[in-house]
C-alpha cells in the first residue's frame, strides 16, 4: 500500500511528517470501542508506526496490540503517545492526567487531537516543561482560512457522507483512495478530523474550525486540481445528527463533491450517544445528501453504498450486501471486504 | 418600547451592559449599504446610544445621524467608536486603521464584532495602550459551551430563517418580540450576532463558534423556560448560502423552534456577494427549513413570511404583501410597517 502516494502532491497547510515517532497508543478509560476511533485507525492505516498500547485500569476496549507500560514502550523505540481516544466533547478527563505524566517521565512526546488542549491543562503543562517533553496538539486548525467563495474548481471530488457518526466514513474513503491509485487514478486522500490527519500526514480537522470558516476550509482542503485528479474526502457526522450536521453541510457545500459515498452500519438504529434520535435510512440520506449538495455542485450523483459489517460473519455480510445492492439499485460493498462487490463500488464511483 | 423587558430574565453568558456610552457608528470605506447593518441596527433599534457617525473618505454609505469627527463627538458626550460595518470574512482593512487611531486620540474606546480582533494588530493594540483606550471585541463566544444533546427543551421558541444574509433576520425577530411583549406575552429577544448583542446587551455571536460546538451554543442560547415564554431567535445566513449553511443548520437543529418565519427581500434574485448562485425560492425555503428542522422539533412549522420591503413604496408595498399572502397561503408582513398584515403574522406565529 502506497502509503506515501496519498499524500497530496500540492501540500496542505498541515504537515505531520515531523511527529515523533513510532507511538505508543493510549486508549485512556474507555469503555465503548466506537470512542477508541483514533487508534483503531492508527493501528488499521499506519500499523508499522504503531509499537503498542497503554490505558488506565478502567479500560475495556484494546487494539490488539501488546499492551505496554511507557517505559517499556520508550525501551523498543516509542516516542510519542497519542491518545487513540475521541470522547464526546473533546476533553480530556481528570483520571488520565497521571498515565500521560507517566508517559512524559518515561521520555514520550504527548500527542492529542481532542478539543481540549494540552497545553491548557497547568499540570500537563508544567511537567512537559519540568521534563522536556513535547505537546502537541493536531486539532488546530491552519491560520489563513477564507470563507467559502462557492467557485467551482477543477478536478473530481469524492465525499463519504453518513448515517452517523464513527460507522466508516474514514475507512470508507482510505479505501476508496487506494482503490483509485491501484486502477492508476491520480487520487488524494483528504483528511478532515483527528485519525484521518494522524494517518495521511495532512488535512484540516474541520469540526474545530469556526463555523462561519468552515465551508471555506473545505473549499481548501481540495483545491484546483487536474482534471483526471479526485479528492477523496473524509466525511464527518451526519446531516441528520442534532450536534453536527451543520458541521456536515458545511463539508459537502465547501468539497462540491461530484461523487457521495453513503456510509452505513447495519443494525445500528439509534445515533451514537443521543439515543432518543433514530437513524435515518440509507434512501434518504441519500436524497438528503444529493438534494443538498447540488447547492454547490449541481452534477453531484451518489456512486453506491457503504456498509460497516464488521460484526457480522463473512457469509452473512456478503448476503446482505448483495440484498442491500438489490434493494437499493446501487453498489454496496464493505470497503474492508476485498471482493466484486467493492470492485464495483470503485467502478461506479469513477463512472 | 421596552427595551429593558427584552433583556433575558435568565442572564446570558454575554453581558455588555457594561459597554462604554453613547457610541459614535463609524462606517469604514463601505459602498455597499448591506454590509453596514450593525450602523443602521443601532440607528434603529438602539437609537439613544447613537451619537452619530463617522467614516473613511471613500465611504459612500450613511446611517443619517450626523457626521462628526472623533474630537466632536467625543465632546458631544460619545465615549465609543462602533465599528458598523460588517465586511465578508470579518477583516479590518489597512485603510480603517487611521481612523480607528484618530479615535483613540479623541479620547473614544473601539467596539468591533468583526471576526478579526482588534487586539491581534499590533498598532491598534500600541495605540491603545499608549492612549489608555480599550480594544473590546464583541465577537468571542462564551467559554463552556457544550455539545448540543437534542434534549427537548421547555418554553416555546421562534427562529428566523432567511432565503439570504442580511436581509431582515434581525429585525423580523426584534420586531416580533416588541409585538408579543405588547399582546403580554413574555418574550424574550435572543440575538446571535453582533449588531444583535449591541441592541441587545447580550447573547451569543454563532458565526465565532467552533463548528462542532454550534448546535450546543443554540441550545445554551435559549434554554429551558416557563410553559408560555417565548425565545424570539435571530436567525444567521440560509440554508442554501454556499458559505454559512452550515451556521444556519446549526441554528435551527439547536433552537429546536416551533415556528419559524421565513425572511425575504423581494427583487433580490441572487446571494448577496455570490452573484453565480441564485436565491432559493420563499417556497423552497420553508419546505427546507420545517423538514431540516423537524429533526429536532417534530411540531416545526411555518408561522408565515417576512418581507423586507424598504426599498418599495407603502402602497407598492401593501399591495405585494397582500399579493404574496394570497399565493403563499400564509400571514406576509413587513415588520415595520404597523398594519393589520403585521398583527395577523403576529397572531399566527402564537397560536
């Protein structure tokens, strides 16, 4: 996998490159593995700068990887721990100061995408300081964001648009991504959030830009490109989610994408987190996509459907999607599944 | 009018009670009377605290309030320079700075809602400290906002939406709120912008927000209240803008309103300062602002149409009312013109 070729050739405002590395993954209390996204993507899309992992005691959730303490991670080469943890809100709780001074002590850098910063935590602060060790924070976004023009730029853009939050909208499109560079399809993976940064080396973490800037920033986050380039672009919530859809439309109305990728997990009924709100069904948020970006992009189509059917078993997963892509007249596939169906997912995409 | 009775009851974050009065409006180089509406909110809705207005020689805009220099306006009485303009992208111009200095010099504070801050450029802040002056930005949202729940909160809410920005939000909603107060309904005026927080003394300015956090900052904006209280919210941009769709999205899924009151000039056919996208149709924005808004308020619904139509003769304009409420089925009213349109809009809005 050609890791380094999703890099965009015109470089983004942010540059991770610099990170120390490998990391030392840290999954802090967490108890829900949908909140453990960051390092079950790191672990996914950048296993070979991935040592291990470490958490509190309450912890449930692990990556599979060895669980190691910082100490012993720092001894096999760790630089840097990275909290693979996104909670809602961003913050970060109390009960993980002590294992992220325990990782400073140990000689590893501290690297977060939560809202919340690092460096505005006194205790944090203060034995970075005492200690030498780093804070970064890679939810900020670049400086120099304009508001959004709505011009019409050259090139070909996808978006991962979903029925929620944290069901494969990233996955789909990292996917999707290599997919097009494996058909010899100049393509870029386009990151909007914390994981999607931590693996490309780039992007914009959308939901923390200021909402009058956000169209703008997704404006940016693809730019003029050759014609036969596609953008494929990370999503982030969901139209219909009662905190971040308008964080949604701002991100289709800025990426003018030609092409919508639906994401979806089946089984799930209920929004993550907000369980008096169901989930719309795939149809229409599928509508709901196209009818609102055609606001800035008049030709935008849906080019098929992506299903998250990692609980499933293979024969009953590759049932359903082959029932999914009857019911619903397009390609269905789960990008994680190699296979025909995803191979025409591609192929429509790029129709 | 009652401006005291329009202030919250439950004390909002912001507070600017405080600000240093009466104000002189200046109006920077504007030629372009839509971007001056924090100058002409002020003129009509704050008119006590308006000294008058100053402005750059190429200024081709006026509020009608005397032109007086800095030095006479501070000798009048005025202890604040206002900036009443409101630029795309919220940027203070190089050419503003000589007048924003001669200012300082006369003795007067500065106030801007401007996304730029008055701090961050170097000679206004050398300016001020070597003058004494304060530098006061408007436009910082309160710290401690949340991500929005969607919890249904108590109390009945009306949002305005438009088919466009700046053209009859504010007004709509200040104006309803003097109307229900009047009929004595208790009704409170929750402003979302700066030249609502400066008529108001209080609120929350959306656009600032993270992206992430503006649904939340809706939901703090009006809060749980008494069965029969009323929030009268100022709507931000539309929901078809190629750039602050998203900011309006927000503000709706977060007010959670049971009316909305959809705002209109009539003869403006394209986004103001996007002449390549078309204005959507008051039809179109109705439908999309009860089905987008349903989400969270399933009881949404129309409470009619607002048509700003200033630039119209009365009896023209009496006529188009008249006309529009036939075709739409629904109260259409110009807010400031008394009349029976007006007090039938009310009506329906209440009942």
């Amino acid at each position: 996998m050609a890791n380094h070729r999703m890099l965009s050739a015109k470089p983004l405002p942010r540059d991770i490159d610099a990170l120390p590395q490998p990391y030392l993954l840290f999954l802090g209390d967490v108890t829900e593995p949908a909140y453990a996204k960051t390092a079950f993507g790191l672990r996914d899309w950048a296993r070979e700068r991935c040592i291990g992992e470490f958490a509190c005691e309450a912890a449930t959730v692990t990556t599979g990887l060895p669980f190691l303490t910082p100490i012993q991670a720092h001894a096999q080469g760790a630089r840097t721990l990275v909290i693979g943890v996104a909670n809602s809100g961003g913050v970060i709780p109390p009960q993980w100061i002590a294992a992220l001074i325990q990782a400073m002590d140990a000689g590893l850098d501290v690297v977060s995408g939560m809202h919340a910063r690092l460096e505005d935590i006194p205790v944090l602060r203060a034995a970075a300081l005492r200690l030498g060790r780093r804070l970064i924070d890679i939810r900020r976004p670049p400086s120099g964001i304009a508001i959004a023009s709505g011009r019409r730029r050259s090139g070909k853009r996808l978006l991962t648009v979903g029925t929620d939050c944290a069901l494969g909208k990233k996955y789909t499109a990292l996917a999707l991504a290599r997919a097009f560079v494996a058909r010899g399809v100049d393509a870029d993976f386009r990151a909007t959030g914390q994981t999607g940064i931590l693996i490309a080396g780039g992007g914009i973490p959308m939901d923390a830009v200021v909402s009058d800037f956000a169209a703008g920033a997704a404006e940016m986050l693809s730019p003029d490109a050759a014609d036969g380039h596609w953008d494929v672009i990370e999503g982030q919530g969901s139209l219909f989610h009662p905190a971040y859809a308008g964080v949604s439309l701002a991100l289709l109305h800025g990426s003018q994408p030609d092409v919508v990728v639906v994401c979806h997990q089946p089984g799930r009924e209920r929004v993550l987190g907000h369980p008096d709100y169901l989930l719309p069904s795939i149809e229409e948020t599928i509508e709901l996509a196209v009818r609102l970006g055609r606001r800035t992009q008049p030709a935008i189509r849906c080019g098929g459907v992506s299903l998250n059917t990692s609980h499933l078993e293979e024969r009953d997963a590759l049932r359903l999607l082959a029932a999914e892509s009857e019911r619903l007249g397009c390609a269905v596939a789960d990008p994680l599944r190699d296979g025909a169906a995803f191979e025409r997912l591609v192929t429509d995409c790029l129709a």
